[in-house]
C-alpha cells in the first residue's frame, strides 16, 4: 500500500492523491476452518450414531419386557423433550429470529450470525419459526406413538437438531441446547424384573437424550463466531467439560461405542475452538474518567467510529451516550 500527494504545476487549489491498494485474503485460514467444520459435523453424526446403537443394546431387551417399561422409557423422553418444547417459545429464540434481517436492528438483534438474508422481513422470519415450533411439537408429540425402540432412538435424536435449525443465531442455540444436556431422571433401584426393565429403559433413554444434545452443540460451535480469544477459549472449557462429564458416565455403564465417539467429538470441537481462538485478538478492560459515548470511546481506541456498536454490544449501556467508566473491549 502506498500514497502520494502533489500540487499541479502551475495550478493553485488543486491536490492530485494518489493511493495504490492491496487486497488479501487468507485462503489458508478460510480453508482450515472448512476443514474443521467438516470434521466435527462428521464427528457429530459418529456419536449419534453410537450412542443410538449403545441405547439400541440396552433399549430393546428392557422393551421388550412389556408395557410397564415402554410407557416408563416414553415418559422419560417425554419430559425431556418438554424442555425443548418451553425453550423454542423463549423471548431469546424470538429475539434470535430476527437476527438475519438486513439492516442495523439494534444491539439487541444484531446476533452471532453471519448470514444475512437480504429478503428477509420480520413477517416471513416470524412464519419461518413458527412453522419450526410446529414440526418441533410433531416430533415430541411422536415420542408417545413409536412403537420399537429404534423408532424411539430416532425421534430423540430429531428433536435437539430440529431444535438447533429453528434458530437462526448460533449462540442462542448454545444457549437452548445446552439445558438438554443436563437431564437425570430417577430410575430407582430394583431386583424385580419389570422394575429392572423400568429402571434400565429409563437410563439409556436419559443417556441418548443427553448425547442427542451434545451431538448438536458441537455443530452450533462449528457455526458461531466468536468475536475474541477469551469467548472462544470460554466456550471451548465449557463443551470440553461436558464432554468429559458424558464420556465419564458411558464409561461407567459401559457404553464403549458411546465413550469413543465422545472422545473424538471433544477432540474435533475442542481443536476448531483453539485454531480459531488463536487468530482472535484479546478481551481487555478499558477505564476512563468519566462517562463519554460510544462514538467519541470507539474513535479513542480504535479510530474507527464503526466500531461503536461492538463497544456498546460488550459494555450493554443504559444509552450508547453514557458509556460506563470501565468496560470491556478487544485489544486490537
């Protein structure tokens, strides 16, 4: 890059500029994390598919018990899947929808997504989950109508991937999914045949409904974007503790296939969230004298008066006029 200035010869008020630019693009780095995304969608369809044939080797003898242990497994999943049902009408998922629409949409809209659909307006978004609300409540509502163990397996597995692509902003899908993850319903202890079917039924559905919600998270990490290393790092301990949790448990039941598949799903996430962690700059913490907004903060640090909604996005001000004395910002 370079420039150059002169006055014309003989001409007075005129300056010629001259500006010689140079564009790049880092085909490497695009390419890495084509790669990496493509590792963990893979790795995220390996640990369905292993945890439905673990689930498939405890599932089907308990069902085929009788009736007792097919309604206790169908009630399992059923109070699970509320979960999803009540967090897809969450005021967050409303918010997420919107994400997607051209325009500056305010602090509030303005979500992780990197799509932005130049058609779009808040009628068809609004249609769009709506209709995505309504295939979810089919798929929870198909749970209590399945009549194998396989077809159980199956429904379970839609639900968090139906729940993921309902939503538009990868970190509100984060936030939706990750309460799935965290189910363990008490199955009690007995010696008794039916009770045992009961209790293993109840178990392995817990056990596939939280692996189905790993499953997505680690394709909802593939697609968010974290602005700097610390998100990135935060998120990456996060699911990697998760992970762990989960294979820990696969390993005391026994479910090998399961604690495989989890291990190389944490290695793919965790890998993609450490590369792209690296090529992030810093979150630090900015401290000034007094109040000022975040036009004048943002020309101060950056010089770069565009850079103002990123400001008002972390510090989340009373008015974008009256910053806070101290707030967080990135360090380039």
């Amino acid at each position: 890059m370079s420039f150059e200035w002169r006055e014309r010869d003989g001409v007075t008020g005129v300056v010629d500029i001259q500006l010689e630019l140079l564009e790049q693009r880092n085909l490497l780095t695009s390419l890495v994390k084509t790669s990496l995304d493509a590792a963990v969608a893979i790795a995220s369809v390996a640990m369905q598919t292993a945890a439905s044939s673990d689930f498939s080797s405890k599932g089907v003898p308990a069902w085929s018990v009788g009736e007792p242990a097919i309604n206790a497994g169908k009630t399992a999943a059923g109070n699970w899947a509320a979960t999803a049902a009540s967090v897809i009408r969450s005021p967050s998922v409303m918010g997420a929808s919107v994400a997607t629409l051209p325009g500056n949409n305010g602090r509030y809209a303005a979500r992780n997504t990197g799509t932005i659909d130049p058609t779009a307006t808040v009628d068809s978004v609004w249609c769009a989950l709506s209709e995505a609300v309504s295939s979810l409540d089919t798929h929870i509502s198909n749970l209590q109508t399945t009549t194998t163990a396989a077809d159980l397996a199956t429904v379970i597995l839609t639900i968090p991937q139906s729940l993921r692509e309902a939503v538009a902003d990868p970190g509100t899908q984060l936030s939706v999914l990750l309460p799935l993850t965290s189910y363990n319903p008490i199955s009690g202890q007995t010696t008794a045949p039916i009770g045992a079917a009961i209790a293993i039924l109840i178990d392995a559905v817990a056990a596939l409904c939280r692996r189905a919600a790993l499953a997505a998270i680690a394709q909802a990490c593939a697609d968010w974007q974290p602005t700097s290393s610390h998100e990135a790092e935060t998120l990456r301990l996060r699911v990697a503790k998760l992970l762990d949790a989960e294979a820990l448990v696969a390993a005391d039941d026994g479910d090998d296939a399961s604690w495989q598949a989890l291990r190389a799903l944490r290695v793919q996430v965790t890998q993609d969230l450490s590369e792209r962690a690296s090529r992030l700059p810093d979150q630090i913490t900015i401290t000034r004298n007094a109040c000022l907004p975040a036009l004048v903060l943002s020309q101060q640090v950056y010089a770069d008066a565009t850079r103002a909604p990123d400001l008002i996005r972390r510090a989340d001000p009373i008015h974008p006029a009256f910053m806070p004395a101290s707030f967080e910002a990135l360090s380039e």
